[in-house]
C-alpha cells in the first residue's frame, strides 16, 4: 500500500509537539534515563544473600499481642 508525498510528510499534532518540546529542551531525553534508572533499573539480586537472610528471619508468632 502506497501513500502519496502528502501522507509520508504528516505529522500529528503531538508529534509535532514532543518534537518541539525536545528541541527546546535537549536534556529532557537524558533526564528522563536518569528517572528510569533511579526508580526501575535494579542491580541484580544477590540468590546467595537472599538465602542467607531468609534463613535469620526469626518467625513472628500467630497474635502479636499475647504474652508467653
């Protein structure tokens, strides 16, 4: 399916305006890889210290309140 010149030339109206707003701003881009790696990107989880922890939790009894 062919488009005409017309077609392959458009651009939406938020492409235009995140087009724009990356222009005005070129260190958006590089903020936003910061964001993503201070929130979502995690180092890798250690199974051996995993282990290690799970094994010194000491289990909370049934009624928290309730005196031995």
């Amino acid at each position: 399916m062919k488009f005409s010149k017309q077609f392959s030339l458009y651009q939406s109206e938020a492409t235009q305006f995140i087009n724009g707003l990356k222009e005005a701003s070129p260190h958006l881009e590089q903020s936003q890889r910061d964001g993503r790696a201070l929130l979502w990107d995690k180092s890798p989880i250690d199974l051996d210290n995993q282990r290690r922890l799970a094994d010194a939790r000491i289990n909370q009894q049934a009624y928290v309140y309730q005196s031995k």
